[in-house]
C-alpha cells in the first residue's frame, strides 16, 4: 500500500520469502527503487515483530560454540542494518564474533 501497488497475498508472500530485494523489485514493486524498498523494510520489519520466530534452542546452541571458542558469523543476503536489527531484537547479536556483514 505504502508504494501504491496491489495487495500482497499470503500465498505470494510465502512464495517469495527470502528472495532478496532484487527479486522483490520484479514481484512486487515493480518500477521502484531498491534502496526506497530497502528503508522501507528497515523502518517497517520490527512493526511485524510478533511474527519473526527464533529457534528456540538457537541462544543455546551459540553459547556452546562460543564456550568451545569456535568463531561464529552471521551469513544472510538480509541487508545489514536489517540483520543487526532482527538479530538484536532477538538477543542473539552478541553471540557473532565477527562484525556483520551482508
């Protein structure tokens, strides 16, 4: 709505969940610019917060590398200040022991 386009149904969603922003230009804003795409996910993501799920033992799981002192780095093609964003809400972000990149 907020670019003007039509409706995105939860079936298109799901289709297209994790494709990247590229991908979302062509789906579903189509003659927008990436970079308007991507402030908007950035002010917009956490309004949606309620449903991200982080895998219950994944704050579990990266204590125990991090007690064996095996590096631990965040991979994703979620841009940067979105990642550090989800990750923090999520209390996972001090578990990296490299700075994020994406």
């Amino acid at each position: 709505r907020h670019f003007c386009k039509p409706d995105v149904t939860r079936q298109q969603f799901e289709a297209g969940w994790g494709q990247g922003i590229d991908a979302d230009l062509e789906t579903f804003f189509v003659g927008c610019k990436a970079r308007e795409i991507e402030e908007f996910y950035a002010a917009h993501l956490l309004d949606f917060a309620e449903h991200i799920t982080v895998t219950e033992d994944a704050l579990s799981t990266l204590q125990a590398v991090r007690a064996l002192e095996i590096p631990c780095a965040v991979i994703t093609n979620t841009p940067t200040g979105l990642a550090r964003d989800i990750l923090a809400w999520a209390g996972l972000i001090c578990m990296a022991s490299a700075p994020l990149r994406c």
